[in-house]
C-alpha cells in the first residue's frame, strides 16, 4: 500500500523540476497526480507526456511558421531602416489593422525598442512601420529622431504604369528623377498596389529648427499642391508674386510627379508605410523590395545634399535673401522715422500707416487669360476700333499681375493686337506713368485711399469691348463674368482625370462602342458568347463584352428608326363659360409633328399599314353617349359614359366618361329619340392620326 498523500493541482505553474520531475506547458489544463513514495522522491504522472512533439520537430514547424510569415524580409526591411546603431535613440511603432467588437476598423499598436526590433515577435505581427523614432508611440509630439524621407506613390492604376511590373513601375520613377536631376531613393518597396520610395539619411535629434526644415524638405520634394506651379504666393500681409527660383523648382517636381498618385497628404513625421514581407489584404499582394536588389546595397544621403536637391535654395541663397530683405525693411523703418520726425517737428499728428492687402495676383491673371480668349474668339486679332482698347486693357491686366513697363506690354501685346509696336509703346506709356505714380505713394481721393492707377472692373472692360454674358461664355472668357467661372463638378473631375493621366471618357466610350459593333457580327456569324468572348481575351472582360454589345445595339436601332413628318392643320375654337371665353389655336398655324416610322425612298409610293381604331370608322361629326344630368356637366364630376358602336355593347360597363360640349347654345339638340348624344370628336385628331402613310399606336 502506498504511504503517502495523493494531492490534486491544477497546471499551470512555472516551476522547473528537478531528476524526476517534469515540465508541463502552461496551455494544458489537466489534474496532475503527485504521489509521495517513501524511498523515492516526488513523480509525476502526466497521461499527455507521450503527446509531446519532440524539440526538432517543434523547432521545423517554428521555422516553417517563419518561412510563411515572410520572417527574413520583415528583419532586413526593419535593420536597415532603423539600424541599432551608437547614437540612436527612441522606439520603433509597429501597427496592424484590425476589427473591434463591433466590427470597427481601427490600428493596433505595438513599441519596440531598436535593440529589439529585429527579433521581436511582433514583426512577424505587424503590417506597417513607423518611418521616425518617438518616445513611445508615434506621435508629432513624442518625436525624438528623423531619419527618411518618404514618397507614398499609388501608380498601380493610371495611366502610365497601367499593366506594368513592379520593376518596371520603380524603373519608369527612377527614370523620372534621373531626368530632374534629383536624388535616387535609397530603396523602393512594392507595398502590393503601388510604391513607398524612401530617401534615408543620418539621424538627426528632433530639435524645433531641424524638424521645421525637415519638414520643409519633405514638403517641396513632393511639389506644388495640385501638381500645378503657382504665379503667386499668399503671406501674412497679403498675396505676391512667387519668386522665379520657386516656379521653376515646382515645376520640375511637378513633372516627375505628374500622372504617379503620389499622395501629398502624406508628409507627417508619424507617417508608417507598409513592411516589407507583409500581406496585403486589398488584393493578397506581398510587399517586397524592388529596387534595389537586396537590403544589402541600400545607401543613405547626407540631409544636406537631400534639402539642396529638393529646396528651391540652398543655405547661402536662403542667407542671402534674408540680408536683402533686412536691408529693405531697415530702409523703410528709416524713412518710416523720417517721416515721423518731420510731421512732429511740424505739429502734426504723425498717423501709422496700414499695411494694404495686395490684389490677387490669380485675379488679374485669370483677367488676362480671358481677355486672349476673347481675341482669339474674335479671330485672333481685335476688330477694327477696338484694338487700341483691347492692348490698353491687357496691359492694364499685365501690369496688376506682373508689373513691367510700358516697352514690354507692348512687345508682348503689338503681334496680337495687329498694331505696330512703336505706337503701342508710345500709347502705353500714360500706364507707365501713373504705375510710377502709384509706386511713389500718390494716392486716390475718397474715404479709402488707393494708389493711383488704371484699374477696371469686369462688368466696365465687357461694357467697353461690347461684350455681352452669353459672348463671355461662348469665347470661354468666364473670367470677366461678374460672378467669376463656376466650373461643374463633372468639369472639375475631367481635369482631375487628365491630370492623372486617365483616358478620355469619349475615347472610352468610342472604344467600347467599337468592340460592341465587333462583337455583333461575330455574334450575327453564328458565332456562340463563349467564343466571342475568348476573341477579346486581353481587352475587355465578358462583363464589360455584354455592356458593350448592348450599347451598340442600340446605338444600331437608333439609327435605324426615322421619322415621318405630317404637316397639321390647326383650327380655333373658341370655348364659352360662364366665367370667360378661352381661344385655342387650331388653324393659323402648321404644327410639325414627328411619327415614327419608315419612309419611302424618293419618288416612290410606298405601302402602308394605316393605323385603324373602331372610333374612326364612325362620321367625323361625332359618337353617341348617354344624355348627362345636371352634375355631370361640371368638369370636376366623372359620369358614366355609354358608347354605342357596333363593336362595343350599349351594355358596356361604367366608365369615366365627360360632359357634353359646353360650345353647345342649347344641348338638347343633340340627344337623339334613342336617348344617345351625338359628342363631336376633334376634327384636327382624326385628321393626324389618317395622315397617308402615318402609323400610331392604339
């Protein structure tokens, strides 16, 4: 007999036993049976020991969990974008999208430091990585280190990239940025529908003024906002004109960014973009590197090289400019004090001046364009006795939204405006004058006081050059319209296609019309849905087949349904009431009426099927109806109305019927010995519908 105690447990403790003791995981709950031998020590007796893989077997399926997680790409991707270096600082978000209870979308989050990024269980977690380092979670205002800067390009579906590799997407924007002149990207991730170009560079602490610049970098790297350089540039006091070095460096952004996707809102230091050897879940894709062609031959730049590539300035310049614009403030601040010592030596009241908000410069140059669409509506030149107008008010137009003088207005103006140069500069040069007037600080009189100058309003310009709303319209000249151009929003969508480089919705239609009609005859050839579809196979799906087919079907019985049109003669009759007397049209004029169906070939008789109807076999003096009582002569009252014609039954049920003409002096005239009423039908609705060669449906 045993001498000892059975004691019960439930599993679960992390004690590590000894000789004869064994370990039990901690996922298994189950009774365990301690028994206490006398010459022995403790054993323990667990009936799923032998269920147990062994460790080589256990250590296989760790690894082919490894291989199917894509766990080799996940740590390179993660060292070399945030290696653990001497120096680094901060953590690393590691973020994976999920469902909640109620089946919200929402971001889980897991922080790692960078000495344990690369072995940490949740890389082979996440989806997506945090491009900076933070303390903590990410956050603009946990940032600690900058270390990349990031370009999220959706090119998977436009026009350029479209049925291209993802090499091949990578090569056509290296291309681009070679052209340009600009840095390569350190590496290009396929994130499974378009691309994350990532510039690397040394770790630079988080600092107010290197996060401002970094900032800025990021911003003009991705170009001007709508992919569109800007004429001018809106400041704390008012709008100016963008400064050349800027328009020209805009639109060479603009050109290597054109027609990509790239997505300008993603410029935030707490941006994340996808891990390489992760799953994307929109089409199962696997992201992966694709230039270049390992983790191995990633290089990264210098911040400085990257901010002189990708600013319109480099430090000196910025430097440079800064003293220009000191200078000129510190000469106005003297002349400012001048003026102000003189008015108080003087006993006057020395007033500050207010700062005055400059005209839009987009406003007058929107003017201009209008004004050349007006001239090129006109034929290209202005007609006689306006043209000295027309060149005066562009140059009105020029001078507000880029200055000049009056040597230039006229160069650019004398060739459109079909006069000789030298007139036109000696006419233009009263603007020139009251320009510099303006600029020396005269004033208007009035109540608010403005710098002299020619300046028009749009209704005034249109007044003068005799044009009228609907003339702005049709010669595309919105601009001079008093309430400006209100685009459609289909219009605004037709420019947000074509600057993505989408094709034309008419060459779409045009194109799937073409392959409809195709389709047809193969189908009208005999040939069967499956081997019509597989003649397309490449180019248009059977879905896309059908709708195709569909439209030009009916395109087809469109065309083929012409119209016979009958001149109808019209009469007045006059309708008496009580209260007034209606005239209704029914002679003076010919109406055109257009009936379908076919015409005969000219000079030819063609034979027809008439329209027939029982009603039109009676007298066009009228049909017979029961006599109304007195209420029913009320046209807001239904009556019954009998017919009596030989196909329908005197018997027929009741129907809404009407009362009997009110044109009638005396409506017992018409109730006949058999009790009907002789109703006249129109004589103009008999007449169209036995029209030779007309056909109407009953």
């Amino acid at each position: 007999m045993l001498a000892g105690a059975l004691a019960v447990f439930r599993a679960g403790w992390d004690t590590q036993w000894t000789s004869r003791r064994v370990v039990l995981p901690r996922r298994h709950s189950r009774t365990v049976a301690l028994l206490h031998l006398p010459s022995s020590s403790f054993v323990c007796l667990d009936a799923y020991a032998p269920m147990l893989l062994p460790q080589a077997d256990q250590d296989r399926l760790a690894e082919a969990f490894r291989s199917r997680v894509h766990a080799g790409p996940r740590a390179a991707h993660a060292r070399t974008l945030h290696p653990d270096l001497a120096g680094t600082k901060g953590q690393v978000s590691l973020m994976r999208a999920s469902k909640n209870a109620d089946g919200e979308n929402r971001w889980e989050t897991r922080v790692v430091s960078v000495s344990e990024l690369a072995t940490s269980d949740a890389l082979l977690w996440a989806t997506h990585i945090s491009m900076q380092r933070f303390y903590g979670a990410r956050g603009s205002t946990s940032l600690v280190q900058l270390q990349s800067l990031i370009a999220d390009v959706d090119c998977h579906e436009r026009a350029d990239f479209r049925g291209l590799s993802p090499e091949d997407m990578a090569g056509e924007m290296i291309g681009r940025l070679r052209t340009a002149g600009k840095p390569l990207p350190s590496y290009i991730v396929f994130s499974g529908r378009g691309l994350h170009m990532v510039w690397l560079h040394q770790p630079l602490m988080a600092t107010p003024g290197i996060t401002r610049r970094h900032r800025s970098v990021q911003r003009h790297m991705h170009g001007p906002k709508g992919g569109k350089a800007s004429a001018t540039v809106r400041t704390a006091s008012g709008t100016r004109l963008q400064d050349p070095e800027v328009i020209v460096h805009e639109e060479t952004m603009a050109a290597v960014w054109r027609g990509t996707g790239l997505d300008r809102g993603a410029v935030d230091t707490a941006r994340v973009l996808r891990l390489a050897g992760s799953y994307n879940q929109k089409n199962g894709q696997v992201a992966r590197l694709v230039w270049p062609a390992s983790w191995a031959d990633v290089e990264r730049h210098d911040f400085e090289d990257l901010a002189t590539a990708f600013l319109p300035w480099t430090r000196e310049q910025m430097a440079a400019i800064r003293a220009e614009r000191q200078a000129s403030y510190e000469q106005r601040e003297k002349a400012r004090q001048e003026r102000r010592a003189e008015q108080e030596a003087a006993g006057i009241r020395f007033v500050e001046e207010q700062p005055r908000r400059r005209i839009s410069g987009g406003y007058w140059a929107s003017v201009v364009e209008a004004l050349d669409a007006v001239r090129v509506w006109w034929g290209g030149r202005p007609p006689e006795g306006r043209r000295d107008l027309w060149a005066f008010l562009s140059a009105c137009a020029i001078a507000q939204a880029e200055g000049g003088d009056a040597a230039s207005w006229a160069a650019r103006l004398a060739d459109p405006a079909g006069l000789p140069e030298g007139e036109l500069r000696t006419s233009l040069g009263a603007l020139e004058r009251i320009r510099r007037r303006g600029e020396a600080g005269e004033t208007s009189g009035g109540d608010a006081e403005r710098p002299v100058g020619y300046v028009y309003s749009k209704a005034r310009m249109m007044a003068l050059l005799g044009l009228s709303e609907n003339d702005a319209r049709v010669a595309g000249a919105g601009a001079l319209l008093p309430g400006g151009v209100r685009r459609s929003e289909q219009a605004r969508s037709a420019d947000r296609r074509a600057e993505a480089g989408a094709t034309p919705r008419t060459v779409t239609v045009s194109a799937r019309l073409a392959d409809g009609r195709e389709a047809l005859v193969l189908q009208a050839a005999g040939k069967a849905m499956r081997e019509i579809v597989a003649v397309f196979a490449g180019r248009r799906g059977e879905t896309s087949l059908r709708r195709a087919m569909a439209e030009a079907a009916s395109e087809a019985s469109v065309e083929t349904l012409p119209e016979t049109v009958a001149a109808v003669p019209v009469e007045v009759a006059s309708e008496t009431s009580e209260e007034s007397s209606v005239e209704a049209l029914r002679g003076s004029t010919t109406t055109i009426v257009a009936l379908p169906g076919p015409v005969a070939p000219s000079g030819a008789d063609a034979e027809f099927e008439p329209f027939h109807h029982p009603l039109l076999d009676q007298p066009e003096a009228g049909f017979w109806t029961s006599p109304p009582t007195g209420h029913q002569r009320s046209p807001y009252n239904p009556s019954t109305l009998r017919i009596g014609l030989d196909t329908i039954p005197a018997s027929t049920p009741h129907l809404s019927g009407f009362s009997a003409p009110r044109s009638e002096a005396d409506p017992s005239q018409n109730v006949l010995s058999n009790g009907m009423v002789r109703v006249p039908v129109p004589a103009f609705l008999l007449r169209s519908v036995r029209v030779p060669g007309g056909r109407l449906s009953p």
